[in-house]
C-alpha cells in the first residue's frame, strides 16, 4: 500500500531549514534505501509544504517518520497527517485496476 505524509511548512521554514536539513536528508535517503520512501520533496515556489511517499503495510512507516523528522521535532512543520492513497494506475501503484478489454 502507499501512504502520503503531508507536511505544512511554518511561516519561518526556509529561514530555519538549513540547520536541520543535513538530518532531515539523512533520515530521507535511510528511509528511502530501506525501501519505505518512494518520493519526496517540497511543494511550491517558495514551498508552503511537502509531500512524502511511502510504500508498506500500514501507515506506521509514514507515521515513525515524522515523529523523527527534525523538520517536524523543531517547529519547521506545523502539521502534517498520514493518508492512505489508493494507486490504482501506473507501474508502481500497489493495486493495479485495468479496463475491460
């Protein structure tokens, strides 16, 4: 299943990023290796969010994410949810639905 963890960005974010994005990455790519992030990346020019895609049996990979994200540990992100997404089309989605033939 995949699962999308959004993130709104506090007003100060790209003024307070910087100091804790080294970790942030870190943790990004660790997740990623693993084979729990697919994608992520900000939302916007400047970015007023971010979006994270994970892949696996439930949300608690998403969820374990941000409760280690320093982004989110430090104010940088002042909310975020979990939702699962439903991929239905694409080479990747997790539940392919084709049309009749």
């Amino acid at each position: 299943m995949h699962y999308l963890l959004s993130y709104i960005t506090a007003p100060d974010y790209l003024a307070r990023r910087g100091l804790f994005r080294d970790v942030h990455l870190t943790l990004a790519w660790q997740a990623s290796e693993r084979g729990e992030l697919v994608l992520g990346g900000a939302v916007g020019d400047p970015p007023e969010s971010a979006l994270l895609l994970f892949q696996g049996s439930g949300p608690e990979v998403a969820e374990r994410f941000a409760a280690a994200d320093p982004y989110v540990l430090n104010g940088l992100v002042s909310s975020w949810s979990v939702r699962r997404w439903a991929t239905v089309v694409g080479k990747d989605c997790a539940n392919p639905v084709n049309p009749p033939r």
